[in-house]
C-alpha cells in the first residue's frame, strides 16, 4: 500500500477545494474542514464580517485563539497535577534529616 498522498475534495461555504492528504489522514483531514466549515458559516451569518477571505481569516482567528486557550488550559492542569503529585511524593518518603544529639 502507497503512503503518496492523494487528491480529496473538501467543501467549505459551499466551494470545493481539492486538498492533498495521505489515505490514512483522510478522516481527520474531513473532520478538520468541516469544523472549520461550520466557524466560516457561523461568522458569516451572523452578517458581520462580508467576504470569503475575511470569513476564512476570522474563522482561523477564531480556531487558532480556541487552540491556544486549549493548550493554555492544559498545561495549567498537568502542572497543578504534578504539584499534587509531588506533595503526595514527599509526604509518602521518610524524612531524610536526621537529628543527632
């Protein structure tokens, strides 16, 4: 089996775009245009923002700023998780100092 990419076509605001993409990524690639299909028809109808592109660069803001506090949001939680997990750890292992009289 070839691992070449090959040409499928995604529709985003109702215009086909022929998109190169390995068999295997296929799906994901699919899933990824139509959520940014669905941002581009949100901001264009809420009637604020008028042209394709201007729609397609909002839609990338928008997605890029979601991607960011996402990856913010994370970071956050496995670091408060690693603080717990290190406080666990010290609590668990003995007292390394001594007392000598």
């Amino acid at each position: 089996m070839s691992n070449s990419p090959r040409n499928i076509s995604v529709s985003l605001m109702g215009k086909e775009y022929m998109v190169a993409c390995p068999a295997e990524a296929e799906p994901e690639l699919l899933k990824a245009a139509a959520y940014l299909d669905k941002k581009m028809q949100e901001i264009k109808a809420s009637g604020r923002i008028i042209g394709t592109e201007k729609v397609a660069v909002m839609a990338a803001l928008n997605i890029a700023y979601e991607l960011h506090n996402n990856q913010t949001s994370e970071q956050q939680a496995i670091s408060n998780r690693l603080g717990q997990l290190s406080q666990l750890i010290e609590a668990a292992l003995p007292n390394s100092k001594t007392v000598t009289s």
